[in-house]
C-alpha cells in the first residue's frame, strides 16, 4: 500500500487569551484553507497542565509547580508543502516556550473506493 499524504491537521493548545493572534497568524500563512474556504479552524475549550523546571522560562506558573492553565486546542489543515513556513509563523507568535503542536498526516477521501 502506497499512500501519499498531501494534507495534515495541526492542532495546538494556547492560553485563550492568545488564540485569535495563533489561529490569524497561521491561516495568513496559508493553513486552513478547505475547498473554496479560507480561515477554517476549530477550537475547543480545555485545561492544560504542566510543572516548569528550573531551565525554564514559563509564560504562566511558576517553576516547579504544578499549573493549570484553561486553554484552547485549536485545529486546523494545512497543506504539506506550507508546513514548515505555518509552524514557523506559529512558533513565533505564540506565547509558550514549547508549544505542544500535533502534525497528523491525512489520507484524502479520494483514496478510499
């Protein structure tokens, strides 16, 4: 089976004051176009948590405690070729130090009998 995988699906979880600016940043740079359609993305709502350690340089919390921030996973597609350059513009505009950033690879439709 030989599959060529021409799309993926980005998600990311950002503090929700920050979500505009990401979900902006990254379909100006070409992700979320479906067909006929610019700007489409998903959102939803969650709790995100982590522990800083000491190297770290946290947005929010502070090292070595345990946080729980409320954030948005946003979701959105990107064609393959415009990856590198919608992570790039996504790295720079949002507000973590790591950013946790999912690239799933999509099979099209086309592809199915």
């Amino acid at each position: 089976m030989n599959i060529n995988i021409n799309k993926v699906k980005i998600s990311v979880t950002i503090p929700r004051e920050n979500v505009e600016e990401v979900r902006k940043a990254v379909c100006e740079a070409g992700a979320g176009i479906i067909g006929n359609y610019t700007y489409c993305t998903t959102s939803t709502r969650t709790i995100g948590t982590f522990i800083p350690s000491d190297e770290a340089h946290p947005y929010i919390g502070n090292n070595n405690k345990l946080e729980f921030v409320e954030e948005e996973k946003l979701e959105f597609v990107c064609d393959i070729d415009k990856v590198k350059k919608v992570i790039s513009k996504l790295r720079e505009v949002h507000p973590y130090e790591e950013p946790a950033i999912d690239i799933i690879p999509l099979i099209d439709e086309s592809y199915f009998n």
